[in-house]
C-alpha cells in the first residue's frame, strides 16, 4: 500500500470526526478534561483580525502526544478545519488558532452562527471533545443606547459594488433610509449610523443587498435599541456668597452618554444646608441660555455657613424618556445673615408741646420683600441729647410700614432732631439707619390770650367795615344808590363773619366767662 498524502489523511480525519459525531461515539479518556473558548464571541462580517480559538487540556499525560482536529460549519453549512499536534509538557497544556486565517477555505462572510467542533485523534480518539461557537453580525453590537454609533460592516461583494442598507423599525424605514454605499476594493462594505436621541427605541432590521452580488446567507440581522443615559458637566453657582432672602442660582449643562447636549427636559437640584437640611429645587431647560436653571430663595430662618449643590441621581429627564446622571458634581456657596436696609422718615417743622413726633419705617430685605416680623426700635434725639429716648415700632400691614410716636415734652429744645432706627429678628439678621432733620418745638397757646386775639380780630374786622362805610357816604349823590348796595354787602359780609365758627367759639367763651363770674 502507498504512503497516503497529507491532503488525503487530513481528509479521512474529517470524515471520522463527522461519523463519531453521526453515531455518538465519543471515546474520551476519562481523567482529561478539555475547554473550548472564542475570543471575541461575537463579531462582524470580517476576516480581519479574526477570532482567538483557544483549546485548554487539563489531566494529560506527561510527554503524551495529542492530536486534534477542529471543525468550522459556518451559517451556509460549509465546513473548514485545522489540525493541531502536541506533546504534553505536563498535566495541563493549551493551544491557540486564529479563525479564519488558520483555517483551511475558512471565512467570516455571512450573517449567523458558527459552530466549532473538537475532535481528539491521539492517543485517543474521539470525535467530540469540546465544542463551541462564534455569533456573527453585521453590527458590532446586538444592543445599542440612543445616541451611539451603529457600525456596520459586511464582506465578500464586488470591488466597489454599490449596495443597499435598510434600517426599519415596525416595519418603517429609520431616518435617511435606505443608504447607498460603495464597497472598498477587497469588496468589504462599512457604514456607520448615529442614533439620535428621539429616535424610538425597541427592535430594528439592518439588511444589506448587493447591486449584483447575491449571497448564500442574505445580510439581515436585527438589534435593539435602547434609552440612553445623561452626564453633568458641572454646575454653576450665580454668586459664590449670598445673605438670606436672596435668591441662589444655578446652571448646568447635560450630555448624552453617547454624545451630544440634553436639549430638552426637566431635573432637580438638591440644596443641603450646614445641618444637612435637603430642599429639593426644580430645574427646568432654557432654550435661550441652552442650560438648566433653577433658582431657591433662602429662607431668613435657615443657618448660615457652606451650603452644597447637586442634581438628584436619575431626576433629570429630557422630554423622549432619558434619564440620568448616575451621580453629579456638586457646588458650594455661603449664606451670611440678611443686612436689613431702612427708610426713615417722621413729623418736622412746627410742633407743639404734648403734640407727638410720628416715625414711619419701611424696613426691607436684601431681595426688597418686606420685613414684618422682629424687633423694631426707634431713638428720638433732640440737640444735645447723644442717647436718643426709645420707641418701640409695630408692623402696619396696610402701610407695610413699622409706625410709632414720641411726644413731644417741654424738655425738648427746637434743633435739629436725630431719629434712628434698628431692626432684628432672633435668627441674626438685623439694620440700622437714621435721618434728620429741623423741629420747632412751639409752646401751647393760653387761653386768655387766645380771647384777646380773637377779640382784636372781630373789631379790626368791623373797624373795617365802618371806614368803608364812611368813604361810600362822601362819594356824589349819584352814587347813592350804589352806595346803599355796597353798604349793604358790608352789613352781609358782616353779617356772615358773626356767624362764623370762629367767632361763635369767641362769644360762647365769653358767655362762660360772664357766667363765671355771677356766680
């Protein structure tokens, strides 16, 4: 018998792989035990750079020969193989190939599952003794999140042939499809799409058909599309420093894990105080400043110190169901006690003994909201007097004003009067201002002497009508009859002064006056 040829036993290996197989006869030693890996377990259509097969043997035969043979189906059922021989250092060895390039006719040109058989020939043979198998797309990843690329690749088309890419979803073509593309010379086709942030998410079709090229094994494979998540680039504190009532604002900037900024949605800020207090702030996107803003008014009741900033993890959503951040940065700012500003003002000029001084102070908060709650006292300060005598203020809700009164005493000079005013609450917040300005401190008038004045007014009044009356009677007679007019107006403008309130007050004075004295 001639010495067979190498092509000739390789062939005859591989048909007793496939009879053990057909029969199930698997003849393993029972000690060794063997394991198969693929590395990558999945990839695109590519022979380039291939997978990483890996056979591991453990409880061998020290110095002991083993033979192997590793079978390759790929989807369109045509078969390639390599062979492999060692001898065993020890117990446990192991071997790498590279599929295809270590493969006989081996390829990775279509869409579907590849199954790796491997057979022992020595010392034993057996037609099973580990087997394996290798997933291929035409994309790089069978699950994708919005907002990454897709890539697709394809072999074994024409050079440069024009083919055709269809992506659907629900039967519906995606945006922009169908392409067209050129494959490169070696008849490779690569393609890549991105995936928008609205786009909806579930299953998808990715189908590519060649302008002359008809494959055993059509290119079609489906994925899944997913909601993507968001990162915070940072966030922006308006103001490094504020005092109570004054409003904090914040700012930030989101982007998608895949690419791209958030340009919609909603989110919440959590605002911690000193004593680890939470306030939670709505934040909302702002198509103008192309950021999310909110703003918290800080109460004149919280504490003082270093407060912190930060978005709730998974709180921000944009309006297509995206949601994040895991985790965010977080920013500081400080929180002093309000400084109170006051406007003074009170009753100036004349001012009689026992009349009172009223004080009016609108007293506001560092946003100008009104200040209506706390301790409010004004100090009155005529000339020569450095401490001012106290009043105490009330809040007059309809004014929005603190209001109060000094009266006015004979101790207090005419000069120019110091009024000042200071507000405070029990939480520290507190202001002060002052004003001034000229009062004339005027003595009340007797009452003998307001008789005499009054008496002095009613005969100068009626003196005057008399010379009138007199200068009317030497006027020509032809005048007479206007005289007599005249002089009748006189007696009724006279007539009108008697009846006048202050002359009334004048005669029931002196009446009283007569009284008192027949008694």
């Amino acid at each position: 018998m001639g010495i067979l040829s190498r092509k000739t036993k390789t062939l005859i290996l591989v048909l007793v792989a496939s009879l053990f197989l057909a029969v199930g006869l698997v003849p393993v030693h029972a000690a060794t035990q063997y394991a198969l890996s693929l590395n990558p377990g999945r990839t695109q259509e590519q022979s380039s750079p291939g997978v990483t097969v890996t056979l591991t043997v453990t409880g061998a035969s020290s110095g002991q020969p083993y033979s192997f043979l590793l079978l390759v189906t790929d989807p369109s059922g045509a078969k390639s193989n390599a062979t492999r021989s060692t001898i065993a250092p020890g117990s446990a060895f192991s071997f790498q190939l590279n599929y295809p390039s270590d493969f006989s006719r081996g390829s990775i040109k279509y869409v579907g599952q590849y199954n790796v058989n491997v057979a022992q020939t020595t010392p034993s043979v057996s037609a099973s003794v580990a087997s394996g198998h290798l997933d291929v797309g035409l994309t790089d990843k069978s699950t994708y999140e919005r907002t990454y690329p897709v890539s697709i690749k394809a072999d074994a088309y024409s050079s440069n042939e024009t083919v055709r890419i269809d992506i659907t979803h629900a039967s519906l073509s995606a945006p922009d499809f169908p392409a067209f593309v050129n494959a490169d010379p070696s008849g490779n086709v690569f393609f890549s799409w991105l995936t928008t942030p609205d786009l909806p998410i579930g299953n998808y079709n990715v189908t590519i058909t060649g302008g002359s090229t008809v494959k055993a094994v059509r290119d079609s494979q489906s994925f899944v599309l997913d909601l993507t998540g968001v990162t915070i680039r940072g966030i922006n504190v308006a103001q490094s420093s504020l005092m109570r009532s004054q409003t904090a604002r914040f700012s930030f900037s989101a982007d998608y894990l895949g690419g791209g900024p958030v340009q919609s949605g909603f989110a919440t800020l959590l605002v911690t105080q000193p004593d680890f207090t939470i306030q939670q702030v709505p934040a909302t996107y702002n198509a103008t400043s192309a950021r999310f803003e909110a703003g918290y008014r800080i109460p004149l009741v919280s504490m003082n110190g270093s407060w912190t900033a930060l978005v709730k993890a998974n709180s921000l959503q944009d309006s297509y169901g995206n949601s994040g951040p895991d985790s965010s940065p977080s920013a500081d700012f400080i929180v002093t006690p309000a400084s109170l500003s006051i406007d003074l003002n009170f009753t100036r000029g004349d001012i009689v003994i026992g009349n009172v001084v009223a004080i009016y102070s609108n007293i506001t908060t560092p946003d100008g909201s009104s200040f209506a709650a706390g301790t409010v006292s004004a100090f009155v300060s005529p000339p020569g007097r450095p401490i001012g005598n106290q009043v105490n203020l009330l809040y007059d809700s309809s004014q929005r004003k603190w209001v109060g009164s000094y009266t006015v005493s004979t101790n207090d000079p005419s000069g120019v009067w110091l009024v000042k005013v200071s507000a405070s609450d029990p939480y520290g917040n507190s202001g002060s201002g002052s004003t001034s300005s000229i009062v004339t401190v005027v003595a009340p008038v007797s009452q003998g002497s307001t008789l005499t004045l009054w008496f002095l007014t009613a005969f100068g009044a009626i003196a005057a009508g008399l010379l009138v009356g007199l200068f009317l009677l030497r006027r020509k007679r032809t005048f007479q009859h206007h005289l007599q007019v005249d002089l009748q107006a006189v007696s009724e403008e006279a007539s009108k002064v008697k009846n006048q309130e202050f002359f009334q007050s004048i005669k029931e004075q002196i009446e009283k006056q007569r009284e008192g004295k027949g008694s």
